[in-house]
C-alpha cells in the first residue's frame, strides 16, 4: 500500500481528496483527460504530487472518479425521470428545467461527458451502471430499453388518442436531448454569431428554457 501520506493541515482525508477532484476536473476540462498531467492536477489542487498517487495511485483512477462525480451530477436524475410513470409533457417540461438549470451551473458538462465517452467507451458502462441501467454479468440490452418501453406506450397511446403524430420513442428521445444540450455546446459559436456575451447567454437560457417544452410538444402535434 505505500507510506501513508498526511492530508494539509487542517483537513481531513475527505476534504484533501475533494479538493482533488475538483482540480483535476478543472483540469481534465482545460486539457482534456489524455493532455492532463498528474503533475498539473497537484499544482491545480495545492499538494504534492505523492500524496495525489496516494488517494488515486494513477491518472486512469482520477480521471474514472471524475468522470462519475460529473456523470452523477444529472445522469440519474434524467434517467429516473423519463422511465417515471409522469405524463409526456410534464416529463419534457421537467427535463428541459432539471437540465438548463443544472447544466448552467457547471457548463463544462455536455462536452465533457461527450468527448470522454467518444475517447473511452468504456465508460458507458460505467455511467449507465451509476443509474442502475445494467447489472454485471447480466445480457441487460440496450441500456435505455426500460425508458425506450415506457415512452413507447406513452407515444402510441398519445397517438391513438389523435394528440400527436406517429413518431418511435428513440427519435423522440434524440430530439428532446439535441434541443436541449446543443446550446451549451455551441456556446463559444453562438457567442461569435450571435455576439452572446454571459449576459446575454443567460437571458437566452431563461427564454429557452420557459418555451422549449411547449415547442417540443407542438412540434408532434397532427
């Protein structure tokens, strides 16, 4: 196991490697995980570069415990929402709150969550296990099939009603996270195009976030 390093005084183990991960998530955000180093998380965080090795012994380690804490930030609540027994509408009114309302706050997210999945598609496995979307050892299927089900019934019952058009639960689902995430990763072109400054963009947030629901539910009606 190594010498047992000595947290900073006046904190704790969990204050010291809280302080860690925020670091290296400001870093992994800057340099992205495969251009960060150990070294620079340490100057990031303020100790040395062993008792970094002691809480997470390598980057690999850091950069998965990262990629859960920012995962965890909204995956779950998104995922329990839409596989809810709620009406459609009040599930993408709720969504497009819960996500413009989380992801404002910490707008690193989308992108984030995005290129490590592309760079480590491993990590899928690990995020749809943080929601309890499989099991190990298990032929789970399609990680979203329980919310891909309940949308279905939802959709076709909606349709028979004569309240929507056909449309299948994935390309719902699609649309309703494209609507939603495209803006905080457009950010920097819509700040050129647009000329968005922060004020700016937070005024759009706060108007995109009172008319999208109703957008997306106009947009399936006959």
């Amino acid at each position: 196991m190594g010498e047992r390093r000595t947290p900073p005084a006046g904190e704790s183990d969990g204050d010291t490697e809280a302080r860690i991960l925020a670091a290296a998530r400001r870093v992994f955000v800057r340099r992205g995980t495969s251009g960060a180093r150990m070294h620079e998380i340490a100057a990031e965080a303020g100790v040395n570069q062993a008792l970094l090795h002691y809480y997470f012994r390598s980057k690999d380690r850091l950069a998965d415990a990262v990629f859960r804490e920012v995962a965890g930030r909204v995956i779950p609540q998104v995922a329990g929402l839409f596989a809810s027994g709620i009406s459609l509408d009040r599930k993408v009114e709720r969504f497009v709150h819960l996500y413009i309302d989380s992801v404002r706050e910490h707008p690193y997210i989308p992108a984030y969550i995005i290129s490590e999945l592309h760079q480590h598609p491993e990590r899928i496995a690990t995020m749809a296990a943080a929601v309890g979307a499989i099991r190990p050892g298990v032929d789970n299927g399609p990680i979203a099939r329980p919310i891909l089900v309940k949308l279905g019934r939802q959709l076709s019952a909606l349709e028979r009603k004569g309240l929507i058009r056909r449309t299948t639960p994935s390309q719902f689902l699609v649309n309703v996270f494209a609507l939603a995430i495209f803006p905080f990763l457009a950010r920097p072109v819509l700040g050129m195009v647009m000329g968005f400054d922060t004020a700016d963009f937070d005024s759009f947030l706060d108007e995109r976030r009172a008319a999208l629901p109703a957008f997306i539910m106009n947009a399936l009606r006959p």
